[in-house]
C-alpha cells in the first residue's frame, strides 16, 4: 500500500511555503504574486518564476490578497496552477491530501470559495483548512444565545498561527526542560506577517477568541512608508517596491533605545555608527544592492559612479512602528501592549476547570512564541521582551521564544499536524463535499450547527 501524501500550503499574503509533509524537510517559498516589468519586453512571473528575474526596477505587482484577505481568485489560480504543475512540486491533486492556511477572521464567502476551488477545480482528494474565526460564520450575538459563556473560548477549531504550537515550542527557551510530546498549556503567538500583526493566546491547544487581538501593521506598511521617507529625501522610489523592500530587510533594526539612537544620528557623519551606505542595483554590473564601507575622510565626496542610499535614523524608526503605530498617526497600540491587552482579556470564568488569573497570565507571559517575517528585524526579539519587562507585574517571568526560521515555522507546524490521528478526522474527502457542500467544510474544520444545538441542550 503506497503512503497518502499530503501537501502542506502555508499560503501567505507575501509568500506561500509548500512542501509535502512525509518527504519535505523545508518547504518551497515561492511569491504569492504575479509580476510585470514595467519596461523593455515586458515579461510576466508568476510564482517561483520571479527568481529568474534580472532587472527589478519599475516591476508591478498583482497581488491575489488585499488588506489580508484572498479577493484575487484569477491572480491566485495561476500560482497554485504554477506551484501544483510538473516544474515545481508535480502535485496530483486527485491522489493527494491538502492541508492549507487562511487568514484569521477570515470571511465565510472566502472560505466557501476555498472550498469550490479545491474540490470543484482542482479536485484534491480531501483537504483540510485551517478556518478562520467563527465569529464571522454566524452572527455574534446568536453565538453567545447559544453557547455556554465557559466553552466558547475552547471551541474547536483552528487559526493559522495553531500551527505553530504543533511544534517543539519548548525547544524555543534554552534553559527550559523540553518536553516533545507536549506543548505548554498556554502560549500566545505573535505572528507579524504582511498585512497584520496578530496576537493570539492557546490554552490547551485551543485558542481563545475573545482575547485575540490585531494589529494593522504588517511588513507591506513598513516597506511603503520607508519608500516615503526615502522618496522625500533622497530620489522618487515609489515604483521601486523590490528594491526598497531588500533595503528595508539588509538595514532595518529594532532599537532597543529609540531616543538614544536617535541623538547618535544627528553626529557627525564619520562619527555616526548607525549610518550605512547600500549600493542600489544598477541591474547591468550588480543585480542586488549591497552595503559597502565607510569611505575614510579623504574620500567623503564619493567620486564612484555607484548611486549609494545614506541610510540613518531610517534604518530603525520603520521598524518602530510595530512598537509605537502613533508615529505615522494610527490610533493603535504598538505589540508589547497589545500582548498585555490580550493576555489580561483571558479570565478564569472563561474556562470549564478551576484556574486563577495568576496562574493563567503567569503562563502566558512565560510562554511567548514569535513567528512572521517581521521577526527577522534584528533586535526584535530583544526588544519586545524588555519592553513586556516593564509592563508586566513583576511577579511574572517574561520569556519570549523565536524559532530558527519564523517564516516556515507555521509549515513545519503543519507537517506535524499532518501525521496526527486528528488530521485524519478533520479531513474532508472530495466526495462528502460533493454530497453535502461547505457545509461539511465547516462542520470537520469547525462549529457546526449540530455542535451548535448540543451545547444548547
């Protein structure tokens, strides 16, 4: 008997990691876009194709997600078409198990057509996705008639950062003992992605929906309003989103003392440690912006044909705005806040078993899981627990985890959920769904109206 395969896709906005679960060590990180350059031939990339491209200025996007959410089924399909054909994973859909990420909040007209796409177009075996919040599936306040206020934080179902904890989430704090049959009882992620930064508190493996929390700042902000500053203060680099967004990754870090290095700026330009000099691409000599050395004082009037970007203050003040979202006039708190808010919106009435808020938020603070690209910044981490330090009560331990690779951690999450027995029984075969609809997607994946009726009894 040959063994099922199952396809694990992590379909990000930014990014989508694929990779099959039993014979996958790494997923593939392919682009969730469509790409044309804006001159010359023209030429389109869809997908993985984007890495043969060459010259990446003036290059525009179509992007199948808008504000976080999947609006572009056309721009999407011809990824998936790309992702699933011979050239990149050889996918036989009709001989293969899906397992799939959506975004939290998801809406049920998208989730439906999820479900369309993966049965009715390309016909996949069975799939499996990990839904959104119920909240949008029925009306909330029908919800809270109808389900006992002490289970609603422990319904079952599941959210994209879910995944993570399927992982070693002991494994993240060195000094801790591991234990790799279990996750801890409670963890919150922090997932800071491409559209939005999402807070999201486990207990026992479930999530807790009124404490969830978002932000809406991702890494696509960040990577536009550093062309902002930098189209205001040097050249227009509005077009040049490729590029900016490489600057943003090789430059930016989070400050760990934000008006300390803010003072080191206005120095002298040979005596500012902070200030690096990036060579942009010039697409002919070099395909890829790099950061050369300082020239000595002999030569500060750069006498070179290289077009170099003088980065300073700009290197850290995008990336604090995850930390303080009023400097560009949003009305929001920045992450270590927001982890405060939802760790202080989980109370023991919520719960089915005895529990008291000071075991509860102890948990919480002790076990901080933080995944999304944005956690690459260096200092990230650094910063978010000193932060936490001083607005947690001090009877608390502050431990903040960050995996080796935060961008496929929900992946390698999702490989292991799919050698579970409950993956199995979460599964939705091609031919229920043809039988009874999405709704059968919605009752395996999550609260269904007989569940519904159960609790009411």
């Amino acid at each position: 008997m040959t063994e099922r395969k199952v396809l694990v896709l992590d379909n990000g906005a930014n990014t989508i990691k694929a990779g099959y679960a039993l014979f996958s060590q790494q997923p593939k990180i392919i682009p969730n876009c469509r790409v044309t350059r804006g001159k010359g031939d023209k030429k389109t990339f869809i997908g993985d194709q984007f890495s043969s491209c060459t010259d990446f200025s003036g290059l525009y996007y179509r992007l199948p997600f808008e504000k976080g959410f999947l609006t572009n089924w056309e721009v999407e399909k011809g990824i998936w078409d790309r992702i699933f054909s011979k050239d990149v994973l050889d996918c036989d859909p009709q001989k293969t198990s899906l397992l799939i990420t959506e975004p939290c909040f998801n809406l049920p007209n998208i989730q439906r057509t999820y479900d369309e796409m993966i049965f009715e177009v390309y016909e996949f075996q069975s799939y499996c996705r990990t839904i959104g919040n119920f909240f949008k599936i029925l009306s909330i306040n029908f919800f809270y008639e109808n389900c006992p206020s002490a289970l609603y934080p422990l319904l079952n179902f599941y959210i994209a950062p879910w995944l993570c904890i399927q992982n070693d989430i002991s494994s993240l704090y060195p000094n801790r003992p591991q234990n790799l049959a279990e996750p801890p009882d409670c963890v919150l992620v922090v997932d800071s992605g491409y559209s939005f930064t999402h807070i999201v508190p486990f207990v026992m493996g479930r999530p807790i929906l009124p404490a969830i929390r978002r932000i809406n700042i991702g890494g696509k902000l960040l990577t536009n309003h550093l062309k902002e500053i930098v189209s205001f203060r040097y050249w227009d680099m509005m077009d040049q989103t490729y590029v900016m967004n490489e600057v943003k990754e090789t430059c930016c870090y989070v400050s760990q003392d934000f008006l300390a290095d803010l003072e080191t700026c206005r120095k002298n330009t040979r005596d500012n440690p902070i200030l690096q000099e990036y060579v942009l691409p010039d697409f002919s000599r070099n395909t890829k912006g790099y950061i050369r050395e300082k020239k000595c004082v002999a030569e500060i009037y750069d006498q070179s044909d290289e077009q170099v970007l003088y980065m300073n203050n700009e290197r850290f003040t995008v990336p604090e705005i995850l930390f303080n979202p009023t400097d560009i006039g949003m009305n929001q708190a920045g992450i270590p806040e927001v982890i405060v808010e939802a760790i202080n919106a989980t109370h023991p009435e919520m719960f089915p078993f005895p529990v008291n808020d000071v075991d509860l938020h102890g948990l919480f603070y002790g076990n901080i899981v933080l995944v999304g690209g944005n956690s690459l910044f260096s200092g990230y981490k650094e910063r978010v627990e000193k932060d936490l330090r001083v607005l947690a009560p001090s009877e608390f331990e502050v431990k903040v985890g960050i995996p080796e690779d935060p961008i496929t951690y929900a992946w390698n999450g999702g490989r292991q959920f799919a050698s579970t027995p409950e993956f199995d029984e979460r599964l939705v075969t091609r031919s229920e769904y043809m039988e009874y609809g999405s709704n059968i997607c919605l009752r395996k994946f999550g609260l269904g109206g007989d569940e519904i009726d159960e609790m009411s009894e």
